[in-house]
C-alpha cells in the first residue's frame, strides 16, 4: 500500500484507486460529469455542446475541458473539439469511477466538494483582506 495523502472525509465504499483519481485528477462534479460524458461518448465535444450538457454557460463548460486536458484526460483538436485520451495512464481507472458514481453519487459528490471547499474559502479570505486594505 502507497503513502499519500489522507482521504477525503467518508470515502468508504469507494475503491481507493477511485478515491485517488477524484482527489488528484478531478476538479468539482463538473469536471467529473464533463470526463464521464467524453468517456462515454464515441464523439467528440465541444464547449457549446458541453454546457448544455452540464447546464453552465459556455465558457465555463470550456475550462473544465480544458482543465480536463491539462490533466491528460481528454485530448483536443485545432478547432476546439474534445474527446477522450484513451491512451491516458488514468484510462484503466475511468469504468471505475463511473460505476462509483452511478452507485454512490451523493458519496462521490461529497468528496469532491469538500475537496474545493477549503481552497474556495481561502480565496475569498484573500479577496476580502486585500478588499480591507
């Protein structure tokens, strides 16, 4: 068993390569809804196509592809087409976390928000000190 870091509050239940993937691969519920689409698709996707998928607006749907490539998970074209990167070392890990999700999705959300929620605060904290200044 690898050292790591401590997982997320209640990951029990969820496999821990799917822990894992969530906590250094995926952002919020987006980002996993975004990968899972792709995934499971045999199309590619585009931003306008993606938020109305995940009902956000279009340039939002457009960084979470992005950050979904960045993070080796999706690959992109020159016209800002995004499909799966089959090829990618998290590839085997993907079906896994789509059945976690499909089986335990208030558990899988959970841990991603709780994920973003100490950097979220943070930030804002920042925000409102350089605000007082």
């Amino acid at each position: 068993m690898s050292a790591g870091p401590p997982t997320s509050p209640d990951p029990a239940g969820l496999p821990d390569e799917v822990v894992r993937f969530l906590q250094e691969r995926i952002d919020s519920v987006p980002h996993l809804e975004a990968l899972l689409i792709i995934w499971e698709s045999s199309r590619s996707w585009n931003a306008a196509g993606m938020a109305a998928r995940l009902y956000v607006a279009e340039p939002a749907a457009q960084a979470v592809l992005q950050d979904l490539q960045r993070a080796g998970l999706a690959t992109a074209d020159d016209n800002g087409w995004f499909s799966f990167d089959a090829s990618s070392e998290m590839a085997e890990v993907v079906p896994q976390v789509a059945e976690s999700y499909r089986r335990s999705v208030i558990r899988v959300a959970t841990l991603l928000h709780n994920k973003a929620s100490s950097p979220v605060r943070e930030f804002a904290r920042a925000f409102n000190l350089k605000k007082e200044r």
